[in-house]
C-alpha cells in the first residue's frame, strides 16, 4: 500500500496592497536620495510640458502676428519691362489713388531709394562746417508710403500731400538715426543736410510696424526727389507698399497690375504675403526638434538615475531580500517589488515634472502678455511617461533581484 502524499504547501503570493505598501516603505526609507533619483524625470518630463506647451503658445502668437502685419502688406516691384521704350518709372502719377480705390486697402505709396554721389553726405551742419556726415540712404517717397509702414512717432509728424504736392524740403527720420546726428528736439526746428540741400526735420520715427529700413533712412517726398535728384532709374527703380485689411492681401497682390497700368501688366510684380501655414510650421519644427531632444536628454539621464540608484538598493537589501525568498517570496514577487519601487519614482517624478512644466508655460504666457495653450493630451501623457520611464529603468535591477538566492543572500 503506497504511502499517503505529504500535503502540497500553498503557494505564496504578494497582493496588490502588500506590493503598494512594500513599495512606499521603499521609497521613504531613504526619502532624501528617491527624491534625488526623481528628480532626473521631473527635468525629462517638465521640458517635455514645456516643450509642447510653448510651441503650441508661440504657434498661436506666430499666427496672431502674421495676420496683424505680414498678411496685411503687399510690395509691387517695377521689373523694368521688356520693351526698349520702357520708361524709368512705370508707376503713373496717380498711382497712390488707383491702389488706394481698391476695395481692402488701407493706405499705398511709392518708394525708390536715391542715387547719390559720393560726395553727398548725410549731416547735421552745413558742408565746410567741420562735420563730415555719414552717408545714410535717402528714400524719396509718397505720403501712402509712411502711413502704410504704420509709424510710431516719438517726436512731430510725418510729410502729407501738401509737402508733396508743393515738393517741400522736409524729411522724417528714425530715431537711432536722429540720435547719430545729435537732434533731440524739433522745437529748433532741426535740419538735416544731404550735400547741399537742408531738410527741416519734422519728424522722428521711434518704430514701425512694416519696411524697418525706413528707420535707417532720410525720407523726403517724392516730388522734392524728382526736382533735386530726378526720378528712379533702372539701377534703382520704384516700389510700391500697400497696408491692406486682414484677409484682402492676396486679393490686392492680384489685382493691383490691372489698376495700375491695365495695358502693361508686365511692368509690375506684386509680392503677397507668404503662406502662414509654411511660416508656423517651419517654426514650430525647429522649436520641437531642439527641445524634444533637450527633454529626452533629461529623460535619459533620469532613467540612469533611478536605474543606478535602484542596482545599489538591491546591492544594499541583499540581506532582506534573501529573507523574503526564504520565507517563501518568489523570485517574481521581488521583480514586481523592485519595479514597483522605481516606477513610482518615474511616476512621481512624472507628476511633478508635468506641475512645473504647466506653471512655467502658464507663467511666461502671463509674462509675455500671451493666450497660453497646452493640449489635454500632454498633461495626460506627461505623468505615463515618466511612470514607463522608471518601469524600463528598474527592469535591469529588478532582474538581478530576483536572480538573488537564499542561501547566499543570507550568508553575506
């Protein structure tokens, strides 16, 4: 008669709260160096917040931008034609009317750059005075051209029909170019001397909104330039900026060859603003490759971090981990525990990393004046991926801790 068996043992097992509770035992036991460990993915994951959150806050204000000035300006170019009796100036005197009787225009003007000699300096005194002058681009330009460019005045006021009509001597200049010539102030009615002919200063420009080479330059009306200087010419022809309402840009670029000279269309090409949606996303690009690779950076280096911190824990418990496998803990049930641990800390560093990353992004919108925008989804992905972080981390030492046996364990 064969024996009777020996009763099987019950198998042991870890429950999920034992884990948990194992698991923040772990972590507090040395709160000061977990935190250390964590801290690695709070920097991975709060750039990666940031990252996201930023570009989508820039995207926005790049748009806002972009419709405010860029989609709103239109330049018509003077190509100079193909025929041989093609004239110097191809845009007619009434030029300025014919663009501004189009319907989303705001205001239109021509411009050309003056040819000077080299003799003809740009001063504060008189020639012969002792001030040598520098030589600074002079704009001759119709009245539209200021008021397209959108001015910010900081002293005085711009030139208008009548200083053009009657081709005045008056010039509007910018005030870092004001400030090399030493005027200040327009009460003493300030001139500037291009060569021999004075210009009363009437005004100093502080910004503009559109064509910011203006502020570098003497700007005089158009009909004083053709009287001293004579018309553009094929080595400097004329141009034309038009200020359009939002959303008529492109429109006007279209139609500005036919009201200008319906018989010659050849004679001009207009420029319309680029397309936005090639603006933002090249933006957009380079910002998300340089800081994603910045936040992967700090994720790589946090889940060093908590690898090696989590190989010297198991180093350091040697000896409580041979006890728990001789009191019958399974080589799994160490593997859980030491993966646990280290998830925990990707994941609290997760958490944290996306609270910091969210107030930074919130923070500097509120700084800039911004709208600040932070998809959902981030706030949701960020803690995951600092939980899967520690979880591939702790892989490694969580597998050596299992691999641990008793006896040798419990011999050290």
């Amino acid at each position: 008669m064969r024996p009777p068996r020996a009763p099987r043992g019950e198998r042991s097992h870890l429950s999920r709260r034992d884990l948990l509770s194992e698991c923040a035992a772990g972590i507090l036991q040395r709160p000061a160096r977990s935190a250390l460990t964590a801290l690695g993915t709070v920097l991975g994951v709060g750039t990666f917040v940031v990252v996201l959150g930023l570009t989508a806050t820039t995207s926005s204000q790049i748009d806002s931008r972009f419709n405010e000035l860029t989609a709103t300006q239109v330049t018509v170019e003077d190509t100079g034609g193909e025929q041989p009796e093609y004239l110097a100036n191809a845009f007619p005197a009434d030029a300025d009317r014919r663009i501004e009787a189009l319907n989303g225009v705001r205001n239109a003007g021509v411009y050309w750059p003056v040819r000077l000699t080299a003799e003809e300096l740009v001063s504060a005194a008189p020639p012969g005075t002792g001030d040598e002058g520098e030589r600074t681009e002079v704009v001759a330009a119709s009245p539209g051209v200021l008021e397209a460019a959108g001015p910010d005045l900081e002293q005085g006021r711009i030139f208008d029909a009548y200083h053009d009509r009657r081709g005045e001597n008056v010039a509007v200049i910018g005030s870092g170019l004001a400030a090399r010539l030493g005027i200040t102030t327009l009460e003493t009615a300030p001139a500037v001397f291009v060569g021999d002919h004075a210009f009363t200063v009437i005004g100093i420009v502080a910004d503009v909104e559109r064509k910011a080479d203006l502020l570098l330059s003497v700007v005089v009306p158009r009909t004083t330039a053709e009287r001293i200087w004579g018309g553009p010419d094929s080595g400097a022809r004329a141009q034309m900026l038009i200020a359009t309402d939002l959303g008529a840009a492109r429109q006007i670029a279209s139609e500005a060859p036919l009201a200008l000279d319906p018989a010659h269309l050849e004679y001009f090409k207009a420029v319309p603003p680029p397309d936005p949606r090639g603006l933002r996303g090249s933006v957009t690009s380079d910002l998300d490759e340089l800081f994603m690779l910045l936040a992967g950076i700090c994720l790589v280096i946090g889940a060093v971090g908590i690898a090696n911190t989590t190989l010297v824990a198991v180093l350091e418990r040697t000896g409580e981990i041979g006890l728990r496998r001789a009191l019958g803990a399974r080589g799994r049930h160490i593997t859980l525990q030491f993966l646990a641990e280290s998830g925990a800390l990707g994941a609290l560093g997760g958490l944290v990393g996306t609270s910091i990353g969210t107030v930074t992004v919130v923070a500097m919108a509120v700084v800039r004046d911004w709208t600040p925008v932070i998809h959902p989804a981030t706030v949701v992905a960020a803690p995951a991926i600092g939980l899967v972080t520690g979880v591939l981390a702790g892989l490694y030492p969580a597998w050596r801790a299992s691999r641990i046996q008793p006896a040798e364990a419990l011999r050290r």
